[in-house]
C-alpha cells in the first residue's frame, strides 16, 4: 500500500506564499493529475512529497506514516524529471541500473530488473546506447525506466514530456498510461497541459496560486467546474463566461446578455431563489452547449458567423450576438463561411450559473 496524505501544507519563498494550507489524499496505486499555470505551486508541492522542498508547516505522509523529516533518499519515492538528467557517459544500461547498484543491490537482481524494465519500455535494443544517441522520446523513457527500477511505493513526474513533440507526446501519454496500469505504483505527475491531464488521470487537482480550486475526476472537473477559474482552465476551447441578467418573461427564465437574450426553463428562477443568489451572476456555457441551427426555430436567435475554426472532426464557430460573441462547437463544414446568418440556443442542460464577485459556482444545473 502507498497512499499519500497531505495535512495543511504550507511553503513561503521569502514573502511568496506558494502552496497554502493544501489538504489531499492521494491513494493506493491512483493515478493523480496536479493541473495549473506557471507559478501555481504544484511543482513545490510535488517536489516537498519527494523531499526536495522542505515545508513551512504541516504533514506529510506516507502510509500514514509521517515523512516530512526524512531525507529524500530514504522515502521510497521515485522523481522523474522534466529535463531526463540522464549520466552522458553511462549507457543506457548502466543509467538504469545505477539506482540498483547504489544500494548494493546483487548482479544478477540488477541485469534481471534492467532488462524486465527495459522490455516494457520498449529499449532493450537499446541498452548499449549512450544518451546523446537517442531521442527525446528515448531519453524520457529511460528517465522513467530508472525510477521504475527501484519498485518504489510513488512515482513523481514533473512534466516528463512537456520539450516532446505533438505526436510524440502523444505516444508517451499511451505508454505512462499503460505502465501505470502494469506496474500499479501510486503515481503523482505535474503538467499544465489539460489534454495530458484529462488522458491520464484517474482524479485531477486543480491548483492556483497555491490554492487547491478542486479535486475530481476528469469528467467532474469538465461538467461541473467548482468555480470560474476552473470552468476556464479546463476544455478546449475555453468556457464561455458572460455576465447575465435573469427575468421571467413569457413563463421562461430570459437570460439577457448584453444584446442577446435566451429563454431557457421558467424553473431556473426558483432555483436562484433557494441559493439566495446574488444579482451579480455570469453564465457559463461550453462551446459544444451552444446548439447552432441554419433555420430559424422557435427560441433560436439569430446571430453572425465571425470566426471559423477547422478541427478536422468538428469547427469551432464564433457567433456575434450584436456586440456579445459566443463560440460554439459545430459538425465540421456546417457554418459555410465567414458572415453568414444562422441562428443558436442555449443548451439548458449545459448552462452553469456563477456568483460573479467570488467566481463560485451556483451547483445548479438544469434538464433538458
């Protein structure tokens, strides 16, 4: 077993507060994602579990047992890092079995372990190489394959593939996935690229000058964002948020946005009602909430093709509302261009509601 336990963790560098009273439990053979921009504190976070960080206050622990005061060598915790920090003059064979030898681990264990972890990295046919002869796909693999060496009871990835390339960031994201799953080690991996996040996850945190925004699944933190920065984090492209003003109107809840208005279930009102919510609200909608049609319908509005997006599958199409625009997912080639009339509607399924002063979302989500 090797659940990790983070008790009230606080860090400072000089008068920056960089991790703030962070409280989460990672468990036994999950598979967590820390997700936020630059300078949000999930790389201090990872690197005080491994012991590269002291902290200021607060636990941490391992199988319930507390490690803060154990040096980084003696918490069974493997740290893989961004820039690989292979040995130059090591063979790739030598790079994998050096944490094994350093603790004086016999021969034979050590070839045996090497060549198991290099078959399921897929570089055994490449364990005479040196460094400067491989890839940058190669070198990240034997980076992971020196920490898998060890069976450690926790993986630490700190944005292992983020210098690779699209497709082969592609191909690592499979293989990290698919290692997980053999080798079951409890796994923390750090990134700000939410499509690696969403792919490999079992529960992604989401991080934010120093705060954690919220812990869920990846299907939790798309369909039900705790807050605005979450809803605007998370998807590609980004939520639409807008402020909005609600009345009822031909028993409908209309919601007005700046020049546009839309009409969604009269039901919405009460449940404003029973949150007490503030009258400074935004909406929130995600591209594919945006139902575009090329006829006019009853609660459709009519709006101006702006932008055009093509993804291969599927375009993404900004709609002018007067001055509100509004992006919206469509089926690939079914807005022709550029300036032309089609008409939209909300989705009430996928309409969030936020207080627009503390970015927290209502929690109300209506049917269809």
């Amino acid at each position: 077993m090797a659940e990790i336990e983070l008790r009230h963790i606080d860090k400072h560098f000089g008068l920056v507060h960089v991790i703030k009273d962070v409280n989460l439990t990672v468990k036994d053979k999950e598979f967590v994602v820390f997700l936020g921009p630059s300078g949000c504190g999930k790389t201090t976070t990872l690197r005080a579990i491994a012991g590269l960080e002291e902290i200021d206050s607060g636990d941490i622990l391992l199988d319930g047992k507390p490690i803060q005061g154990l040096r980084a060598a003696d918490r069974d915790i493997a740290f893989v890092f961004q820039n690989y920090a292979l040995y130059p003059h090591f063979t790739v064979y030598e790079n994998l079995a050096f944490p094994l030898r350093a603790v004086g681990t016999a021969k034979d264990v050590v070839d045996k372990t090497v060549r198991s972890v290099g078959k399921s990295l897929g570089i055994l046919h490449l364990l005479n190489a040196r460094p400067s002869a491989l890839s940058g796909g190669d070198m990240q693999r034997v980076a992971i394959g020196r920490a898998l060496v060890r069976r450690p009871k926790a993986l630490l990835l700190d944005e292992p593939i983020g210098s690779l390339d699209a497709k082969l960031r592609e191909t690592m994201r499979i293989e990290l996935k698919r290692l997980h799953y053999e080798n079951g080690s409890t796994s923390i991996y750090v990134t700000h690229d939410q499509v690696e996040a969403m792919s490999l996850a079992d529960r992604i945190v989401v991080m934010n000058d120093g705060v954690l925004q919220q812990v869920g699944t990846p299907t939790e933190v798309y369909l039900y964002p705790a807050n605005l920065f979450v809803a605007q984090f998370i998807g590609s492209p980004v939520m639409n948020i807008a402020a909005t003003r609600i009345s009822e109107a031909d028993g409908s809840a209309r919601i007005a946005l700046d020049d546009a208005s839309f009409d969604l279930p009269r039901e919405l009102l009460g449940m404003l009602q029973q949150k007490q919510a503030a009258a400074d609200l935004s909406l929130g909608v995600r591209p594919e909430g945006v139902i575009v049609s090329r006829d006019d319908k009853p609660g459709y509005r009519p709006a101006e093709a702006h932008i055009i997006q093509p993804f291969g599958g599927f375009d993404i199409v900004d709609l002018k509302f007067g001055e509100k625009t509004l992006r919206a997912r469509t089926t690939s080639g079914f807005v022709d261009k550029p300036g032309a009339t089609v008409f939209a509607r909300i989705d009430p399924a996928q309409a969030h509601f936020f207080d627009t002063s503390s970015g927290a979302s209502l929690g109300i989500r209506l049917g269809n």
